[in-house]
C-alpha cells in the first residue's frame, strides 16, 4: 500500500505543478501532463490491485471510488481541454485536485490504520 502512496504523493506534485501554471494563465507541458496520468494510473491500477486482488477494505474501497471520480475529471481536463489546446477551467482543476486530495488522505488513513 505504501508504494500506492509514494506514486499517488509523487503525481500530486507533478499535478501541483500543473495547477500553478494553469492559475498563472499558462499552458501546463504536455511532458508533464503525460507524466502526471501515467503516475496517476499507475497508483490507480496499485489501488485496483490491492482493493480486488488483495481484499483491501473499507477506507482503502473508499478511496479508491474517490480517485476513480477525480480520474474522470483527469480525462475530461485531458482531452477536452489540454489536448486541444483550450485553457484549464480554473473549477475543474480545482475540483479534480480536491477529489484527489480527499482521495489521498482516505488512502492514508486506511494505510495507518486510522479508519
């Protein structure tokens, strides 16, 4: 679980760093888009295989239905708008990130036992 976190932990730098230029009115790097959804999914496909493969419950299911719902905003900011080339709605990045955020931290409760 923990080699989930540190890729999670990891895209969310990168991600942070794209928000920052998307704030600043800048066109985030496509290398580092891509670098952030192959992280992304890397942790996602982990979370899959610890939930389903492993029998991970609870707080671990929860989180995982959490960053499914953030990948879904990942792909429509992706395509719809990075892809073409259109500014990053200011909402949806915001939105796509505190889902991904709520997502993280579930997962590191259920890491630690908390929940």
């Amino acid at each position: 679980m923990w080699i989930t976190i540190l890729i999670f932990a990891i895209a969310a730098v990168v991600g942070l760093s794209m928000a920052i230029a998307a704030f600043r009115g800048r066109f985030p790097p496509v290398p580092i888009a891509v670098l952030h959804g192959i992280l992304a999914a890397s942790g996602l496909v982990l979370l899959l295989i610890a939930v389903f493969g492993h029998g991970a419950k609870g707080a671990a299911r929860w989180a995982l239905a959490v960053f499914l719902i953030a990948a879904l905003g990942g792909f429509v900011l992706a395509l719809a708008f990075h892809a073409r080339r259109k500014p990053l709605p200011v909402g949806l990045v915001i939105g796509h990130a505190a889902l991904a955020v709520a997502g993280f931290l579930v997962l590191l409760a259920a890491a630690l036992n908390l929940v």
